[in-house]
C-alpha cells in the first residue's frame, strides 16, 4: 500500500486487491483500477495490464502516472495494452490511455523495455 498527495491536494491510497488489480481510494472510495491478468501464453507468471480507468473527477491529478509508477514497482514488467492500430488486439488503449502511457514513457515511468512492446516487426 503507498499513499500519496495527488495535484488537487487530495490524499489518495493506492493497493493491490485479492485479484492482483490496482486501486487508487480517495477515502473509502475507489476512484481507480488498473485491471491485471495473467497472460495465459507465456509459460510463468506475466501479467498483462487489462483495463486502465480514473473516475473522470479524479483525472489528470497525476493519479494514473502514480498507479502506472506503483504497477512497475510491484509488477517490475508486464504487457500494456496495443494503441488501436495493432491489428487483433484483444485489449487497446483508448485515447485517454494512449495519452496516460505516452506520458509514461516520456517521463520515465515506463522504460525502454516496455516500448520495446510497440515496435512492429
């Protein structure tokens, strides 16, 4: 568990459930997950980054890039979901979450190896 003080002044609190998701609360209130899923085609233990939502009242505080930093620390790597254009993704990010991942690598959050995920062949 990891708190932090998000733009707004607000104390938000950020877990992992019993599904191995991440919450960000503000109070009791879940005003966040990152949905996590083992990918069930790599042999061990991979997680992939499923769903990504901020409650849109609680969006660009700096909660996403807190949820995306704690992701990292506890999961080190993982799969993040293809921008729209990957033919056959089951998952994609929307504009909001391209935005959010974008933002992530520029700011280092995201290293080297997950960009790595986008490049094309």
């Amino acid at each position: 568990m990891r708190k932090f003080t998000d733009k707004l002044d607000r104390v938000i609190t950020l877990q992992i459930n019993d599904e191995h998701n991440i919450q960000a609360l503000h109070g009791a209130k879940v005003i966040g997950t990152f949905e996590f899923r083992l990918d069930e085609d790599y042999p061990g233990e991979l997680w992939e980054l499923w769903h990504m939502e901020v409650v849109d009242s609680y969006q660009k505080s700096g909660i996403g890039s807190a949820m995306m930093r704690f992701a990292v620390q506890e999961y080190e790597y993982f799969i993040l979901p293809k921008p729209i254009n990957f033919v056959d993704a089951p998952n994609y990010l929307t504009e909001e979450g391209a935005a959010l991942v974008n933002h992530c690598f520029r700011t280092g959050i995201l290293l080297r190896a997950f960009r790595r995920q986008y490049e094309l062949e």
